[in-house]
C-alpha cells in the first residue's frame, strides 16, 4: 500500500459511515496541551504512509543527515567555525556554537516537506530541542478514538510513532545519561518570548515527568552558575534543554550576556545542553545549498546522491556567476532568477517557519519588487530555491463534502531511527501560500503501515 490509496480506501469508508469533520476530529479539542499550541484547529483525518514510503523517506533522511554533518569536514578541512560563516552566521553567533558544540550532529530532526508528483521534497531541515510537533501521537490517540479510523486501521496495520516518549528518550541518550540517573531538566525559553511559551511548558514538563523525567520551564535570565553548577532556583541542573534559538542572540547587543554564562558552563562540563548550538548551522538552507550544488557531488556516496536527488529541490545561494540547473544547463544565477520568477522562492538561511521568505509566485508580487529583492539578497545569507507544487489532499468537511487541502509533512528522525510525523494544512479556498500554525494552518496527524503487507 501507499499514502494515495490508504487515503482512496479511508475516504471512501468516511463516505459510507456519512461521519462529519466534528466528530471525525475526535477529543483532540478537548486536549488542554494541544490547544495550548494549536487553538483548536485540527485536520478531519490523518494523512498516511505506506511501509515501503516510510522506509525509503526515512533512508534518504538519514542518509541527507550524514552528508549534511558531514559538510565542515569535506568543504573546509574540519572547520566548523569557517562552515557557521559560509551558512550565513554572525561573529556573535559563530562564536556561541564554537562554544557550544556537540561530539556529533543530534539525530533530532524534524524535515519539513510537500508531496509532488514524484514524491517527497524538502522545505527546510529543523534541527536540534525547538523542533515542535512532538506532541503528535496525542493527536492519534485522539483520532482513533472514532471507530471509522480505529476499525480502518487496525484492519490496514496503521500505527504511529509515540514522538514525545522518543524525545525523552533522545534528551537522556544524547546527553549521556540513563533513565536511572533521573536527571533534572531545565525547559530553557528566551526572556522575550517566555511568557507566551509558559502555558505550553509547564503543560509539556508535566507530560514529560509522567514519561519519568524530572523537568522544570524557565527562561535563560533564571538560570544562575554557581560553584561549579547550574541552578533554577535551589535545583542543580543536569541538562539545560534550549528552546532558544541561535538568532536570539541578534535580538539586542545585551543579548549575548544573557547565554555567555551558561555556553561557558556547559564548555567546561557542568552542565549538558539539549541540543548543542552548532546544530543550527547544518540547519541552515544555506547548508542545503551546499548539499545541492552540482560541484559538491563528487564529495559524497552514491546512497547519499540518490537520495538528495530524490528529496532535495535545486537550491542555491544568491551569488553573482552561472550556476547549473537540473538540466545541466549553466546560467546566470541573477538573469536566470529574475527571468524565472513563478518558479523560485527567496529564503534567508537561518530563519523557519516561513519568517522572511519571498515566493517569486505571491499573489500581487511584480517583478520590480522580486528583483528588489533578489538584487538585495546578493551576496548575504538567502538562497534561491525551486518551487515545489504540491499534491492536494482531501479532507471531509462538515458537510460530509471533500475538500482540497495544502499538506505540509513534518516528519521526525530521532535516535532510535523513525520518529513519527505530523501535519499542519491550509484549504486552497484560504489563498495561503505559507502554511504554518502562526499562519493559521490547522494541525493533524500521520498514521504508518506497521509492516510490509503480506503478498
């Protein structure tokens, strides 16, 4: 089976029971933790993964994961510091993940990907402990709740993966402890965005001490080093996990004062931090480009080719000279992008979430403007990047009628290997060109073939 006709076969049974997108949707309104994040938005229906999909994209992550950790030692001689300026990187910023630096690239990715007509293809690569959509196997435990998708898959083998209960056990393993050592865990925000981001910590804390993790939210102004520890308070800290981001460190010139301490602390061991700062520069798209660029290929291994070639869309940094297309035609980047502007999209390297990214294809967008844009991203931190088209989805709505949805795939590597997925979609009636939860996406599930199907 495949995702195409899992979601033919589940669609039609949804037609026969006559089940509305209110009920289908099952408790996950009800969900005090879900609704802190998602406000009450929720697909109608799980998107699915066949077996051998669910291999495969698992594969060519993995196998785009071991090029990608492996680009400061092939392009610049084991230089991480040369590899965090090429992405795009400050001074400050080059300076925190040098400080902060991990023995091997975390395994806790989530890939932001569209479904095309050849398959997945990657958006962005979010890397490191602020990855969100982790609480999805609440959404499926809600979902299957309804006996039209509780019967349909257990009928089809369909199960997911528990990716909250994976993260714990990702924050434990990689931080060098064991689940005996019960170590003390400091859920770290930002002072500027803390008090939007409470409610849903200490919700998540209180999950993650059911999974059996001692764990405790804050900011980063409340963390004090002392006598050779980290403290919240009157408790030492083990592990500070960070769901502050390296561009925080660009917020004002006081902002460095705030995370010095702490980088200082974890350089000399007393403290661990989950995940180390250098992630977020194998995150940057500008890494991606340098995984796309043609005069890389002959760096990497044949699993690795195919599968880059399979997931990842042309991507190049905006820098003047000619550039090889798929094709492999060489053209001016610049003529070639201005000539090509329905097909391209503008993105800063170190920015998610859709934050400061210009699609050439954006209702009321002239070409004066991308041009503007295109001439004032030369030589700074953006890249051009092929547009992918997506394959819609359909989704009953309350009516019992399908509608065509924009599917965004979130899909998750952790340590053990597969870590699940999720979804965040918009209707094609909404005109939204970005989906995202901030954009008003609504959030859902994905459901895997358990194992290969017999005959």
């Amino acid at each position: 089976m495949d995702r195409v006709s899992l979601t033919t076969q589940y669609l039609a049974r949804v037609a026969e029971s006559g089940a509305k997108a209110g009920e289908l949707v099952g408790r996950q309104p009800e969900s005090e933790l879900l609704n802190t994040f998602y406000k009450g938005k929720y697909l109608s229906r799980p998107l699915f993964l066949g077996h051998d999909e669910r291999i495969r994209l698992h594969a060519d992550l993995e196998n785009l994961l071991s090029a990608l950790g492996s680009l400061p030692d092939r392009l610049f001689g084991g230089d991480l510091a040369a590899f965090a300026r090429a992405v795009g990187m400050t001074e400050v910023q080059v300076s925190a993940i040098m400080r902060g630096r991990g023995p091997s690239l975390t395994r806790q990715t989530r890939a932001d990907l569209y479904v095309d007509d050849s398959g997945f293809k990657l958006l962005e690569l979010n890397i490191g402990s602020a990855v969100g959509g982790m609480d999805n196997a609440d959404m499926c435990r809600a979902l299957l709740e309804h006996p039209v998708l509780a019967d349909f898959a257990q009928e089809r083998g369909l199960g997911y993966v528990d990716t909250l209960r994976e993260q714990v056990n990702n924050i434990i393993v990689e931080s060098g402890f064991r689940p005996e050592d019960k170590p003390v865990v400091a859920l770290t925000d930002w002072p500027s965005s803390y008090d939007n981001m409470i409610p849903y910590m200490k919700l998540l804390c209180g999950r993650w001490r059911e999974l059996g993790l001692e764990a405790h939210p804050c900011h980063i102004g409340q963390l004090e080093v002392r006598d050779g520890r980290v403290w919240l308070g009157r408790r030492p800290v083990d592990i500070v996990f960070r769901t502050f981001l390296i561009a925080d460190l660009l917020e004002s010139p006081e902002a460095p004062a705030l995370m010095d301490p702490v980088l200082d602390a974890a350089e000399r061991g007393e403290v661990k931090i989950f995940t180390p700062m250098d992630c977020s520069a194998y995150a940057s798209k500008g890494a991606l480009a340098m995984l796309s660029d043609e005069r890389n290929r002959h760096l990497f291994s044949a699993a690795e080719r195919d599968s880059l070639d399979r997931i990842l869309p042309w991507t190049r940094m905006v820098r003047p000279g000619q550039v090889t297309l798929e094709s492999g035609e060489r053209v001016d980047l610049v003529e070639y992008a201005l000539a090509n502007q329905q097909d391209l999209a503008l993105k800063p390297t170190l920015m998610s979430g859709g934050n400061g990214v210009v699609l050439g294809w954006a209702p009321g967008l002239s070409a004066q403007e991308w041009r503007e844009q295109i001439t004032a991203a030369l030589d700074g931190p953006y890249v051009i990047q092929r547009r992918i088209r997506p394959a819609l989805e359909l989704f009953p709505d309350e009516d019992g009628e399908l509608r065509p949805w924009t599917a965004l795939w979130g899909v998750f590597t952790v340590a053990s290997g597969y870590g699940g997925a999720f979804a965040r979609a918009t209707t094609v009636d909404s005109g939204e060109v970005v989906v995202n939860t901030a954009g008003g996406a609504h959030a859902g599930a994905v459901l895997h073939e358990e194992a290969e199907p017999a005959g």
